[in-house]
C-alpha cells in the first residue's frame, strides 16, 4: 500500500476520468497494492470539490483546505482571492479533511513585490492559526522562502502550540530541512526526485519516519513516464515510482520505503 499525500484530481484535468482513476487506485491488488490519496485545495472552490469527492468515498480518499499563496496575490487562471477565515474554518471542520493546506509563500513571481509578499505572510499566518483551531497538520508550500517561513512558525510557537504538518514538494537545502525535521514537521518528495540529483542529500539524511510521498498530480510527472518534449499528466498511481527512487538512493527495499511512509502518513494526518 501507498498513500499519495498531495495531489489535485479536484482540478479540471480530471473531470473526464477522476472516478476511473480513484478507483483503479483503490482496487490495485498488484504491488505496490492500493493506493490512497489526498486532494488539496487550492482556494475555496476547489477545497470544497476535494471535500465532495472524499465524501464519495468510505476511505482512502481524503481532503485538504487552503488558499495557495498563488491565488492569495493572483497567478495565472485562478486570479486572485481573498482569504475568508470563517468561510474556511468551516470546511476545515469536515471529518473528510485532514490538514490545512496548500498554504505557505512563493515569491517567484513577486520578487520585487514587498506589498504581495506581506500579504502572502498574513494569510499564511492566518492559515497556521486555523490549523491551530482545528487541530489539524499543514501541508506547507514553500518556493524561495524557507527563511521567512521558519521565522513565521518559530514566532508563533508557544508551550501550548507547536505548529505541525509537511514541507511539500521539498526543493530546499538540507541545512533548512534539518531545521523543519526539528520542529516536528515532515519533508515530502514528488517525482521531481527521479530525474533531479539536486535533493539527494535531503533523502539520504532525513529519518525515514519523517518521509512522505506524493504526486502533486497533474504536475511533475516522474520518469519514467515524463517525456521531455511532451506534457504527460501525472496521476496518484505514480507515487510508486517515488517510492522507489527513495529506496534506491538510500539503499534499502522499496517494501521498507512503501511500508515507513505509509506509516507516516497515517500518523501525520491521522487516517
């Protein structure tokens, strides 16, 4: 069994097939076994598709709520979207969701923006208190803002509230990997891992009970799929090849890696 811990089938890129793939997901008998999945939202609208696909489901398919930082300042097809706390606290109540997330910051598109950064940081700090409310872990986007996004967490953590949750999607150094780890949070890989060399140190080093794993579907389809000159949608049933790139960069089974990071998964966001 595998859990495929972010990944977005409440996009449009499956609303011909979402069903068709959930469950060829679920019903895997072959190795790796099943495959659960979490879907996150993105913004209020698809973090409340991610929580009706999850209430079609009995288990395995699960559900997280958030505004992106790219839908907090405006990018691409989404616009932008103001962040509404009472609206999300609300969904963030459903049994099906099980974190707050994909928030965080990125500024690669606001580099010179001190106005879009700042309102990235208050949002995010708005989504860390909801987690708190709801005593439910963060599912963290982080692009070029580890440091601001440690000094955020760090200030408010208090004796009674130490932030949780996972570092998506992990394309940071190691040195700032050991400093999330410390706090308590997980580092999750993507396929990215399996055509980049960058991120190898990260895997070796983080304890394999911190790992998790993920897709990030329809984004960042891992090899052997991927091809270079064409743009193939990934989807929750590659997580294997994930999982196997970390076994092999560790040296160890891919049973070991599929069984440890399930494990995680079901500890971190309690399912």
């Amino acid at each position: 069994m595998l859990i495929d811990t972010h990944c977005h089938l409440n996009f449009g890129d499956f609303d011909s097939d979402r069903e068709e793939i959930i469950g060829r997901c679920l019903s895997f008998l072959n190795p790796p076994g099943p495959i659960w999945l979490i879907n996150v939202g993105v913004n209020y609208q698809s973090s409340q598709k991610a929580i009706s696909i999850a209430h079609n489901y009995k288990e395995g398919v699960y559900a997280t709520v958030a505004l992106h930082p790219h839908d907090v300042t405006g990018w691409e097809k989404r616009g932008k979207e103001k962040f509404n706390y009472g609206k999300f606290l609300k969904l963030a109540k459903d049994k099906k969701v099980v974190a707050i997330g994909e928030t965080g910051l990125d500024y690669a598109f606001c580099e010179d923006d001190e106005i879009a950064q700042n309102l990235q940081q208050e949002v995010f700090i708005q989504h860390v208190k909801l987690a708190q409310k709801v005593n439910k872990p963060l599912a963290i986007h982080s692009r070029r803002t580890f440091p601001k996004i440690l000094e955020i967490i760090k200030k408010l953590r208090t004796p009674k509230f130490k932030p949780r949750g996972v570092l998506h999607c992990y394309m940071g150094r190691w040195s700032y990997a050991e400093e999330f780890l410390g706090l308590g949070f997980y580092i999750s890989f993507t396929g990215l891992i399996t055509y980049a060399r960058d991120y190898d140190k990260v895997i070796k080093n983080t304890p394999l009970n911190r790992i998790l794993i993920e897709t990030d579907a329809p984004y960042l389809t891992p090899e052997p799929i991927r091809k270079q000159d064409k743009i193939i949608r990934n989807e929750p049933q590659n997580v294997e090849y994930v999982a196997r790139k970390i076994a092999e960069i560790r040296g160890i089974s891919f049973e070991e890696v599929a069984k440890q990071t399930t494990q995680n998964a079901r500890d971190l966001f309690m399912i």
